[in-house]
C-alpha cells in the first residue's frame, strides 16, 4: 500500500492537490473521500472536476441527490454516501455499474460504505488543522491506486 501525506495551507493548496491528482486518473477509478463535515472533500472534488472539465461547472456536495455527474473527457460521477442507512441503498442507486463504468467515480463519506468499494481505490482521509488548514493522506489499495499515489507523489514533489 503506498501512501503519502500533503498539507494544504489554505483552499489554494486543497484546489491545487484536486488538479495534480486529476492528472492522474483515467476512467474506472475510483477516489474514496473521507473526513469530518467541512474537511474539504467537496473542494477537492472542485479541484478535480475542474482540470477535467472545459467548463467551469458547479461542483456541490451531492448530500441530498446522492449522485451528481459532471460532463468533461471523461464522465466524473460524484458520490454521497453520508445520508444513506446501509450499502444496499448505495448499490440500489444503481453505484455499483458507475464504479464499474466509463467514468471516474469520487466518493464522499465512503468509509460508510466501505464493503461495497473495489478493492482497487484510492482512499483519502482529511483532517481539518485550523480554519483552511487540512492534512491530507492519500493511500493506494490495489495496483492501479499504488501507482496513482506513487505517480501523485513525484508530482508533487517535482513541484514543491
């Protein structure tokens, strides 16, 4: 499992980690997010949609809709899993063919539904630090997410 660990220092930091990990993903990937209510999941997803996408679409979180998708090169479908009681109401919004799917799957509050998830996902855990401070740690589970971490990290470092 590789892993890696990122300090964002403001909502620029969290953006600009939303834009390096899009670099990197191609569609049937799956990116779980995890982290207390205002951690930042929805704004790295903005960060995502937006080096994906031509547009400049609205990105909020999907809490009450429970799945929204965003055009771009790829479909990007952006997942809630906060709401739900269990993983069959998951799997019942029809989840499990997006996670097998065209697209790129983004997962908010996913550890509610961790049974569910391929084995092969990127999984990342953000803990606030201060008013836009977050930690973030990125963990690969399986071949294609280790080699998305991996390749995250030489990203990041050749930036730094």
């Amino acid at each position: 499992m590789s892993n890696l660990q990122f300090l964002a220092g403001n909502e620029d930091d969290t953006d600009y980690l939303g834009r390096a990990i899009a670099q990197l993903l191609q569609a049937g990937d799956v990116v779980t997010l995890n982290g207390e209510l205002g951690a930042g999941k929805t704004r790295l997803v903005r960060g995502i949609v937006a080096s994906l996408s031509d547009d400049d679409q609205l990105v909020n979180s999907p809490t009450f809709v429970l799945i929204q998708q965003y055009a771009a090169a790829m479909p990007i479908y952006h997942m809630d899993a906060y709401r739900l009681t269990d993983e069959d109401e998951f799997l019942s919004l029809g989840a499990e063919e997006l996670l097998q799917g065209d697209g790129v799957c983004l997962i908010e509050w996913a550890d509610r539904i961790s049974g569910v998830l391929p084995s092969d996902h990127v999984r990342i855990d953000i803990v606030s630090i201060r008013e836009n401070a977050r930690q973030f740690q990125v963990s690969g589970f399986g071949s294609r997410s280790n080699q998305i971490v991996n390749q995250l990290r030489l990203l990041l470092t050749a930036d730094a």
